[in-house]
C-alpha cells in the first residue's frame, strides 16, 4: 500500500481572515433556542398575524380561526413565543392578548448579520 504525502502549506495563505467576531457558544445558544421556537410554521403565522394587527396586538380569541386548530394548540405555540420573548401577554379579564416585544425580531437578525 503506498501513501502520498502531501506537501505542508501556510494555512494562512489560503483562508480569508475574518472581518468580524463569529458567534460566541452563548451567543449561539441563545440564537439556537430563539430559532427553534421561530421554526414552525404556525408560530411564525401567529407572529405574522399579532404584526398585522392593529397596534401589532391581538386577543387569543382572534388568533385561533387563522391558524385553523384548536385554542389549547394555540396557547401551547404563543406560550413558546412569550416564552422565546417574540410576544408579551397581557391578561384583559378572560382573554390574553399578545403583543410584539420590540426589537426581539431584529434581534435575532442583528445575530445572524453582526457580532
């Protein structure tokens, strides 16, 4: 069996240096869970719905026949959100509203562009 060896090269001659920081691991692990709670396609419908809505905040109650399932699904995915801190919610006697937390999706944004 016979090896080649491959010359050894400056590694340095042949990568770009980096222009900006790269994510640290808590700066990813923040972004990881923030994305995970962003990746489904209903969450992100609801977060579309909440920014349509006037004053980008809307009743519970308004949020389940868009999205077509049931209110305890819909309580399970805008938990997530106001969990992640895409969504604040507010108790307005027996139904929740939710409103967009401002800047929380530039944030997310901001991560993946700039360190």
């Amino acid at each position: 069996m016979s090896t080649t060896t491959l010359p050894i090269t400056d590694s340095a001659a042949c990568c770009a240096p980096l222009t900006r920081e790269a994510l640290g691991a808590s700066q990813a692990d923040g972004l990881a869970r923030s994305l995970k709670a962003l990746a489904d396609p209903t969450r992100l419908r609801l977060i579309s719905i909440v920014a349509a809505s006037e004053g980008q905040e809307a009743c519970a109650c308004d949020l389940t026949a868009p999205v077509g399932l049931s209110q305890p699904t819909v309580s399970h995915h805008l938990k997530v959100l106001t969990d992640a801190g895409f969504l604040s919610r507010s108790q307005r006697g027996t139904w929740a509203h939710f409103a967009l937390v401002p800047g929380a999706l530039d944030s997310v944004a901001r991560l993946l562009t700039s360190a």
